[in-house]
C-alpha cells in the first residue's frame, strides 16, 4: 500500500467520524430544545449505533451469539472449512464496497456476519479439540496428573485426572472418586485403574453439561487400585500447589479456633468451601436468597467489590479505588487458591473498578463484553453450562443498567437522604437480584422471595465478615490464642448472619418452587 492511499484511507475514516460526531451533536440539541419526532429519533438511534464503541458492543455480541447457538449445533463445523472460508470472503468484499460507498449500515451489518461466523467456528474447534471417545463401561489402565484442586468430603475425594490418549492424540479428562484417605494434591501424578462411566443424565439435573464444562466426559466411580507415582514440579504447579495448600491449612486454622456451625460458614464465606456447612443452614441459606455469600461464582465478589467502589469513592478518590480494590481483588484470588471460578470473578470485579476510573457507562459495557468474550475464546463451554460465569455477567449487567434506574427511583421517592452505608448496598443489590433472579429461578427451580429483604440486612456485613475472618485465620495460623482472642470478635458477626438466615427462612412464602 502506498503512502498516498494510506492518507486517503486515513482521511476516508476521519470523515466518517465527523459525520457521526456531527449527528450525535444534532441529536442531543434537538434532544435539549425538545424538538423532534420519529425522524429526530431515527437520526438519534443512529448516530448512538455509529459510535466506534457501539460498533464494538454490536460485534462482541454477535460473537457470543454465535457461540452460544453452535452450542446447541451437533456438526463439526471444521469439516467444511473451504466452504466458511468463501463466505467469509465474500463478506469481507461486501464490507469493503459497502464502506466505499459509504452504507455504514451494510457494512456492519456484513461485519456483524463475519464475527456471528467467528463465534460458531471457535465453538466447533474448541469442541473437535476437547471431545474424546473414551471407552465407557470398560475397564482402564491409567496414568495421568491432577489438574485441579481435589474436592474433599467426609467419606471421599474427587480427582480430574488428565491423560494421554494415543490413538486420538488428545488428552482425555475423567473424574475420579477415590478414598478419603490418602489425601492427593494438584499436580499429582496418579495410576488408576477401574471402570469409565458415562455422566448420566437425570430429569432434573444433566451431570454430563455440569462437567463439560470442566472438560471432563468420563467418571471412574470405584477405582480398584490408586497408586500414586509422583509430583509434576513445573513452576505453575508449584505456585497453584502452595496456594492451595495455605487455603487448606487456613481452614484448618478456623476450625481450631471457632465451632460450628461458624467454623464452616466462616470458610464459606472467604474461601468458598461449603463440605462441612451443615444441611439445615444449607436449605435456610437456599431460602433467603444467601447461598451466593459461600458461593465463589464471582456473584457475591461483584457485588462486594461494587458496594465498596460506591461507599468510598467520594473520600478516596477514583485512582486510589482503582489502585486498592485492584489490590484487594488480586490477593482475594490468591488467597481461594485462584479458582477458575474465583478468578472470573476477579476479572469482572477488576471490570467495575476500571469502569468507574473510567467514569464512562459504554466503556463499562465494552469492558464487561472484552471479559465475557476473552473467557469465552478460553473456554466456549462456559457461556452455555457455566451457572457461575452466567450469574457474574448477569450481576454485572444488573449493577450496570439496572441499579441506575433503582438510584433515581430513590431519588424520586425522597429516599435520598438515607445514609449511602444503607443506600447503596440496598441499590446495587436489588439491581444484581433483579437481573439473576430468572436464571436462579430456571436453573435452580427456586425463587426467594425474601432475597431483597435477607440480602438487605446481611450482605453489608460480609465484608466486614470477611476481613474478621482473614484476620482471624492468619491469628490462628500464627499462635492459637491470638486466633482465639480475634474469634471473639469475628464470632458476633457471624452469629448475626446466621440468625437472620434462620428467622427468615421460617416466614412463610419466603421462598416458591417450580
């Protein structure tokens, strides 16, 4: 490309942005004169559509849309690549005259195409790359490494097992449910030997979706013999290794100095271990509308890290906010042993904190769609079986959109001069329930009717919880009778929060069922 066509290309783009630069500051006088009708309203549509970040919104959309209707699609996609290659050239063509002739609406709408094609192409690879034909109801001989944090109950522990597959040259997934005792660790290598089952499926519940997006699509339910072979010492197993073992032995700390059942809501809380919480709190937290404070799906650290932002804004300023929660953020991942759930989490948490140094609502848009679309890219699974990452973009979209229209309600109805300690955790949480709530109600096939209310009275407590608790757990790590002096404190807190969870849970219709 010479350098006269580069300018041309270059002057070409900047008319473009001027004319739509031009229409918006049309459309917001008219907007201020309160002038207008249909066609000032086109023309405003119009001009909001052709902002560079809007184009971005439109695509990123058309992206995950994409991917998530391949996900109902059973066909290899790669198998006709000749094909997709001709389409996407021939869209690529049509862009190109469309801009020339300057019908930007054609053109985004052909690069909407290209991106809808995108998204179902990189679900179809994912899945031809992912999916393995494992010889189920038959007995295997395998060695593989564990490749995420061992799940442990009272009577056992269950292991994602890698291994290699040579006739497919894939690595295969399956989930081991071995012994409680010997314990294993993450980037342990392990001998199985016993039968591969298919995840079933049930009415109400498909455990094959569940662990797809695990990449897992075998179980071994009663390996005959675990033998196990050594330690993988690569550096990220050593670092995910040591976290998760400082998570364990914090627990561990908490339960020496605290009894239950705060022991196990205390590690609910911060480190998202729900094993030991006992099953009548299990169902009044189900009740209220609270199981996503023990949750670490990234709902409860969206909301915290939102309500934070908000509170202390006006005495700290955007830059320190951002500077702070960032930090906040990257320990609180570090410290759950850097979950894939808890760093999704992360990663929209880190959003919000971005978007308000920003200050701009798009760019917070833009940002939140960059995250779902980079993760996605990662691992398209999510987007569909993922219940966790679901309810991060939608607690998210809620805090975005939603929680403003709350704010000004409040506004309007006098309640302005509540404190904004009360105000605006009540906002923002009433903004994120009201955009989850359909899908807790579809996925979980219950709706708390209280959740407003609990949520109310418990959640501007979790922080506060949850640095008593991280104190408290260091102080019992370092010197029992230091833990125990600081479980004095913390101890009030969390029998409050489960107080209310068991009052509430006792009113009637607090909660329906499908």
């Amino acid at each position: 490309m010479t350098q006269r066509t580069f300018l041309n290309w270059k002057l070409r783009f900047r008319n473009y942005s001027l004319y739509v630069t031009i229409i918006a500051e049309r459309c917001a006088n008219l907007n201020r004169s309160g002038e207008g009708g249909l066609k000032q309203y086109l023309a405003r549509k119009f001009a909001d559509t052709y902002r560079p970040y809007r184009i971005f919104t439109i695509l990123a959309l058309f992206f995950l849309i994409g991917i998530f209707l391949a996900s109902f699609l059973d066909f290899d996609f790669t198998r006709i690549w000749p094909v997709l290659i001709l389409v996407y050239l021939c869209l690529l063509f049509s862009s190109f005259i469309n801009f020339l002739l300057k019908n930007f609406f054609l053109t985004l709408i052909s690069f909407s195409f290209i991106t809808f094609f995108l998204g179902v192409n990189t679900y179809s690879y994912f899945s031809f790359r992912s999916n393995v034909v494992l010889p189920f109801n038959s007995n295997v001989d395998i060695t593989g490494r564990i490749v995420a944090r061992p799940q442990i109950d009272a009577t056992k522990q269950k292991l994602i097992v890698e291994y290699y597959l040579s006739d497919q040259d894939k690595n295969a997934r399956v989930l081991v449910s071995a012994p409680r005792f010997p314990l294993y660790k993450y980037d342990d290598v392990i001998q199985v030997s016993g039968v591969v089952a298919e995840p079933p499926i049930f009415s109400d519940f498909n455990y094959h979706d569940y662990l797809k997006r695990y990449l897992v699509f075998g179980l071994i339910n009663r390996p005959k013999n675990i033998i196990y072979v050594g330690h993988d010492n690569n550096l990220g197993g050593r670092f995910l290794g040591a976290l998760y073992d400082f998570s364990g032995r914090f627990e561990t700390a908490l339960n020496n100095v605290l009894s239950e059942p705060q022991a196990s809501l205390s590690a609910g809380i911060l480190l998202g271990v729900k094993r030991n919480i006992h099953e009548n709190l299990m169902n009044a937290l189900n009740i209220t509308g609270l199981t996503h404070i023990i949750a670490l799906s990234g709902y409860n650290v969206t909301i915290l890290v939102e309500i934070l932002v908000v509170v202390f804004a006006a005495r700290l300023g955007r830059r320190r906010i951002f500077i702070y929660g960032s930090a906040l953020v990257l320990f609180f991942i570090l410290m759950t042993g850097a979950s894939p759930s808890v760093v999704r989490a992360g990663i929209f948490s880190f959003l919000i904190l971005f978007g308000r140094l920003l200050g701009r609502q798009a760019d917070q848009t833009n940002l939140m769609l960059l995250a779902a679309v980079l993760m996605v890219i990662a691992n398209p699974y999510i987007l569909r079986y993922d219940s966790g990452f679901q309810l991060s973009f939608l607690a998210f979209a809620g805090l975005i959109y939603i929680s403003p229209q709350i704010k000004k309600i409040f506004e309007k109805r006098n309640l302005k001069k509540l404190p904004d300690g009360i105000k605006m955790p009540l906002v923002e949480t009433l903004g994120a329930q009201l955009a989850v709530f359909p899908l807790i109600w579809y996925q979980f096939g219950r709706l708390s009717l209280i959740a407003p209310l609990s949520n109310i009275l418990v959640l501007p407590l979790i922080p506060l919880s949850m640095l008593l608790i991280f104190i408290t757990g260091v102080g019992a790590m370092l010197n029992f009778q230091l833990g125990l002096i600081c479980s004095f404190i913390l101890w009030p807190v969390l029998e409050y929060i489960i107080k209310i969870v068991e009052l509430l849970a006792k009113v009637p219709w607090a909660s329906i069922a499908k």
